[in-house]
C-alpha cells in the first residue's frame, strides 16, 4: 500500500503543498463535484477574486519598508515585521501564487526580494514556525523554478527545525519556556496545535535527501498529537505541556482561545490542514480518519455561522467555558470572525475532498465552495486599493491579548489565495504537472 501511495503522489500535480488533482482514489470526485449547479458562478467569482488579488498585492506591495514584511493593517497604517516574524513566509508565498496565476513580472521580482531577506533564516533554531516562514515562501518557489539554491535552503531549514524534537517527548518544542495564559505557571515544553503545519517541511527534506529522519520525526510528532491534543469529539485543545523527564502530559490549555476547554477556531483549522496533509505524505488510514473527524466537528458545529467563516472561537460565552484572561465580554458586542481560519479549513477541505468517498467528497467540495463565496463577497474581501493592500478583512490573531482583533491579517490572505489556487486546478481540464 505504500508504495502504490508513494507511486501515486509522484504523478499528482503539486501546489503549494498540497497535491491537488491525483490519481489517488476520490481526487477526481472531488473535481466532479465541486460547483454543482452554481459552479459557474463559482468559477467566475473565483477568477476575478485571484484577477483583483493580484491589483491589490502589486499595491500592498507599494506600502511595504523594503527590509520588512507587511503582517496587518490597523488605523490606517501598513504594521510591518523583521524577517525573523513567524508571518514572514506568508507574503513572498502569496505574491508567487498570484505570480503562478497572472505571471506578473511586477510581482515575482517583488517575491524575490523578500526571498533574499527570508535566506537568512534558516538556521534559526529558536521556534518551530520555519514551516511557515521557509516551505509557505522558498517551498512555493522551488516548486515553480526548481532551483538548487531554494532546495538547500529548503533542507538546512528542515536541519534546524529538527533539532527541536526532543526524543523523550516525542515533538518538536513549539516555543521556548513560556507562561500560561493566566500568567501563574511556566510551561517548560509546550506544544501548540499549530506545529502539524510545520512538518510539511519535514516530509520535503526526507523525499529531496533520501534520509528518512525527518519523515520519522514528523511522523512521530503527528502520533503523539493525535494522542494528546483532541477531545473524544475530536476537538482540539491549543497547548499540550509535557514533562521532558518522563515524557507525560502536564496540562492541556489555550493560549489564543476562549478557554482552556474551548474549541479556538483557528487552531481546529489548523488541525484539519495538518492532518490532511500527513495522510498525503503517509498514505496511514488513522491521519485520514482523523481529519474528517476534526472537519466533521468544525463543519457541524452548532456555533458555526450560516457564511461558514467562524467566530474566532467556537465557545465564547457558553456556559462551562470559562476563561483564565481578563475577558470584557462588552469589549466585543459582537463576537469577532476568524476570516483566517475560515480560509485555512476551506483550503484544507479542497485536499481532503480528494481522498474520501463519493458522499465526503461531495460534502467537503461543497462545504469548501460556500467558504470560499463568502470570503470573496464584499463582506469579507476589501475593494482594490483599499484595507491597506491586503485582501481579507475580518481576521482575529489574538483576541486574549486584544492584538490583531478583526483586521486584515497576511496569512488569512495566503490561505484564501491557495484556496482559490486549488478550486481552479480541481476544476480545470490542463494537464498533471510533474
């Protein structure tokens, strides 16, 4: 069996990684049925939604400090970041998608830019998002040009994210010794839900070397999640703190959510992408099972809104969920969106439609089109040359801390734009990339 995967996966077409249209069983009932009878309309939203992305990013890129890297847009004003941000992948990443898509010489050179800055950090050991910092932006660039320089990059990054595994535990630490929410204990080795998105660059280094450590780390590090960070519903839980002595499990809590036992909306995006994208890599029936699980919850939840872009939190202000932040539920009248996770699950579910049966397929496929029409309405996605250059409005980063609440934030965009990279190719007639 895994060898057929392995063989299957070679013949996909690979972006952004993800591999959107295989030869693995269900991929191409997921092309069948994504639109329906509105897959026209779709379509065409689709195709100028990408068509106004690429105006509005050739305007953000207008705005951005030459040796930094925009990340929101608050009262007016582009709020940049150094290279070394978790954010700094997600621009460069998103100009080469809209470079794939309009082949704006304007908007590559832009990206190449950034990619120098970004060079430097790959032998940053001091937090597991080089995932997100070096596969979202080189990972996008050696796909479409293949050079040798971005695959070495590529490799060394995997190098230095590796060394935070710790055997013992079994993960890779997520950030350094760290207070709780609360601000009464210390965590010595968290790990936040969000590092599954990291491993993808660990699948990349084992397949571009042939040394299959990463892989095994990644692999290990997927189980031991699996183990710890969901509920019997297959609800996630943000942090897991473990014991690197004996290895145990010392507490399960949020850092960005509502409560402890809530469900943060963005970290069970996360959870549905990361799981999605190991199954690809593994070809293992559990990651699989496991990820329409965590979509089913996501997807049927009673507190997801008719639009389908969730609140940042899918337990705020229920009883039995009781936050350990100094929370005014008058500071919000009205529950803030997490466009950001609501761009994530809809690409996430775009992938997994293609590995499940006909009936998931369908319901995935079609549950991933209405998120997509609502980000690309007018309620969500700003008018060319307005919202700073970015293109989603109403993310949330982190409401405990009241930073980055309902504003544009860099990587809603990146997700919303491979989705929209994603709906195009499942529905299109071109050709299997190699």
């Amino acid at each position: 069996m895994k060898k057929a995967v392995n063989s299957l996966i070679k013949k996909s077409l690979f972006l952004g990684g993800c591999f959107l249209l295989s030869f693995y069983p269900g991929t191409k009932l997921a092309a069948q049925y994504v639109g329906g009878s509105s897959r026209s309309a779709l379509d065409d939203t689709v195709n100028l939604s990408l068509q106004e992305s690429v105006k509005q990013y050739a305007y953000l890129s207008e705005q951005v400090p030459k040796d930094q890297l925009p990340r929101t847009y608050i009262d007016g004003q582009v709020m940049s970041v150094s290279p070394y941000a978790w954010i700094s992948g997600f621009y460069p990443g998103s100009l080469l998608y809209l470079y794939e898509f309009s082949r704006d010489s304007i908007l590559l050179k832009e990206a190449n830019n950034k990619l120098v800055q970004l060079e430097k950090l790959q032998t940053v050991t001091a937090n597991h998002d080089l995932g997100f910092m070096m596969y979202c932006s080189f990972g996008n660039a050696y796909r479409l040009f293949q050079k040798p320089e971005h695959k070495s990059i590529l490799i060394q990054s995997a190098k230095s994210l590796a060394s935070r595994f710790n055997p013992k535990v079994g993960c890779i630490e997520s950030w350094d010794e760290i207070k709780s929410l609360g601000g009464k204990r210390m965590l010595d080795f968290p790990v936040i839900i969000d590092n599954m998105m990291n491993l993808e660059l660990l699948f990349f280094a084992s397949k571009a070397t042939g040394d299959p450590y990463y892989k095994d780390i990644a692999i290990q590090h997927t189980d031991k999640t699996l183990k710890n960070h969901f509920r019997k519903d297959f609800s996630s839980y943000h942090v897991v703190a473990y014991d690197t002595v004996s290895g145990k499990v010392l507490s399960r809590e949020t850092h960005q959510g509502f409560s402890d036992n809530s469900t943060w909306s963005r970290g069970q995006a996360w959870a549905i992408y990361g799981f999605t994208m190991v199954y690809r890599e593994t070809g293992n029936k559990k990651y699989l099972k496991a990820a329409q699980r965590m979509a089913d919850f996501y997807l049927k939840h009673e507190n997801l809104p008719d639009d389908m872009v969730p609140y940042w939190d899918f337990n705020v202000n229920q009883e039995g969920y009781d936050p350990v932040w100094n929370y005014d539920p008058a500071k919000y009248p009205e529950i803030p969106r997490d466009a950001s996770a609501g761009a994530i699950v809809a690409s996430a579910l775009l992938e997994l439609s293609g590995y499940v049966t006909k009936k998931k397929s369908q319901y995935y496929s079609s549950a991933a089109e209405k998120m997509i029409a609502s980000l690309s309405s007018s309620n969500y996605r700003a008018p060319v040359g307005t919202n700073g250059g970015f293109i989603l409005m109403h993310a949330s980063g982190g409401v405990p801390g009241d930073v980055e609440v309902d504003v544009p934030l860099s990587y809603a965009d990146y997700y919303y734009i491979e989705s929209l990279m994603r709906y195009q190719n499942l529905i299109s007639d071109k050709p299997i990339e190699k």
